[in-house]
C-alpha cells in the first residue's frame, strides 16, 4: 500500500466514523475501489485506525471521560464495601450500605454499562457474518440505503430533554443494541444510535455525546480481540509507519469530524447525510451489478 493510499483511508476513517455515513462500508468501497491489498497487515491496520478514532474521542470529550472513569472506580468501590458489609452484616451489628448510583455522573457510567452488554453480545455472536459482510461490495453498499432512512427519522423525531437522571435502563440497552447492528458495513454506528437516543427522547446535544462515548468501550473491546492475532503477522518498518500515519490523520480528521457534529445538532440537518447515502449506496449497487 502506498503512503498516499494509507493517508485516504485514514482521512476516510476519521471523518466518516462520526460523521453518520458509516465508516466501515467506506473502507470497503474505497478498498475495493482502489484494489488496496491489505492481507499482511490489514488487521494492524485495522487496528491503529480505530486507536485513531479513539484518541479523537478522549481529546474532545475528555473532562466527561475523566468524571466518567473516576467515577467508575468509585462505584467498584462502593460495590466492594457493600459486598464486606453484607457479610458483617450476616453476623453483627447491622451496617447501611452505600447507595451505588447517586450521581449524574455514576448514572451516566451505568448507562454506558448497560449500552455496551448488548453491543458486545451482538459482535461476538454475528463476527463471523460481518466479517463476510465485508468481503461484498453489495452488502455495504445496501445498507447505505438502510442508513438513509435512519437519518431521514433522525430528523423527524422531535427532540426530547432526557439527561442521565432521566433515563431507563431499558432505553440504554436499546441503544445498545442499535450499535451492535452498526456492526454491518454500511450501516452507520453514529447515526444508527443518533437516532435511537432520539426515539428514546434524549436530549439531542447530549445524545450526540452519548452515541461517541458510549463506543469507547465496543471500540476498546474490538480492538483488544483484533490485537491478540498480531504476533502472528509479518510488518515491514514500512507497513508499521503507514499505519501510524494512517491512525494520526484518523485522530486529527476523527476530532475535526466530532466538532462538526456537536454543532450540527442545532439545525435538523441530517437529511443531507440521508441524501449522500443514499446516492452512494444506489451508485455502489449499480456498480456490483455491472461488476
């Protein structure tokens, strides 16, 4: 792969994963489209791209992240001594226990938590099709059209005022699982959860907020199954240094792309993004058929 091919990809990446228009079907498409030959190093590739993305994310929302981890680590806390004083409590004086969830903040990581359960179910159970998925052009390339729609219902949905405090578990987990169906080519992670925090009636700004957060951990989860297959790979210093282009120009275009969502959300501006789907997936479909 040549460097100019590694800096598209990246560039590709980096806009296109929070942009709603779907990372994964534009790689694909790109790939094909260029004949980039991945197979020595395409899952460390794959890799250092989404590292990219990752760092996008902790550079914009960081203050949220950092409240986010700190007070996960209390709630482990908390969690632990309630544990020890159920046990003190079986046998002495009876002790209160410490109330687990008492803050926006811990509420927020709990939602986080439960998002993610049915993502990761959903990755693990359908890897090998999506991984399938990716080697047809078509596949990609129709559900476009699917993210087309989701974007047009985006826009339709009146916004709600929904914040942490406000919202049920169950609305988490559906959120959840609309991002273990991102996992298709083509169809776009950030939209699709857009739209079902929407649905759902969160307030639009922090839904926006909520879809890139909330994929740290899917992102972190993938990433560490990819890495556990890397030693069995053989990278020249020339493939190890494009890749790390590649992840530079993700994270840089990645924190670009997020700014621009986060003040795209006054506006009801999503169908143009429907219409730009859209017209990629019917362009794509007509090419696999001719092809």
């Amino acid at each position: 792969m040549s460097l100019w091919k590694a800096v598209l990809l990246g560039l590709v990446q980096g806009l296109t994963e929070f942009l709603p228009v779907s990372s994964s079907g534009h790689l694909v498409l790109i790939k094909q489209l260029l004949h980039v030959n991945l197979e020595s190093g395409g899952m460390f590739f794959d890799v250092m791209l989404h590292f990219g993305t990752l760092l996008a994310i902790f550079v914009a929302f960081w203050n949220d992240i950092s409240h986010l981890i700190r007070e996960g680590f209390h709630i482990l806390g908390d969690s632990f001594s309630n544990v020890g004083r159920f046990f003190q409590n079986l046998t002495g004086k009876q002790r209160p226990y410490h109330k687990v969830v008492r803050s926006s903040y811990r509420k927020y990581v709990m939602l986080v938590i439960v998002s993610t359960i049915p993502t990761g179910l959903i990755g693990v159970i359908f890897k090998d099709y999506v991984e399938q998925a990716n080697e047809i052009a078509l596949v990609p390339a129709c559900c476009l059209l699917v993210t087309a729609v989701f974007l047009v219902i985006a826009d339709l949905v009146e916004p709600g005022s929904k914040k942490p405090k406000d919202i049920r578990y169950g609305e988490a987990a559906l959120v959840g699982v609309s991002q273990g169906i991102a996992t298709l080519p083509g169809v776009s992670r950030s939209g699709t959860t857009i739209t079902a925090c929407l649905l759902c009636g969160f307030d639009k700004r922090f839904a926006v907020k909520y879809s890139f957060i909330m994929s740290i951990p899917a992102v972190l989860g993938a990433v560490l199954l990819e890495i556990g297959d890397l030693s069995s790979l053989a990278l020249t210093q020339t493939d190890v240094l494009y890749c790390i282009i590649s992840m530079l120009v993700a994270a840089v275009s990645g924190y670009l792309a997020i700014r621009f969502m986060m003040g795209l959300i006054r506006g009801k501006r999503f169908k143009y993004f429907a219409i730009y789907c859209a017209v990629v997936g019917i362009v794509s479909i007509i090419a696999s058929i001719r092809a």
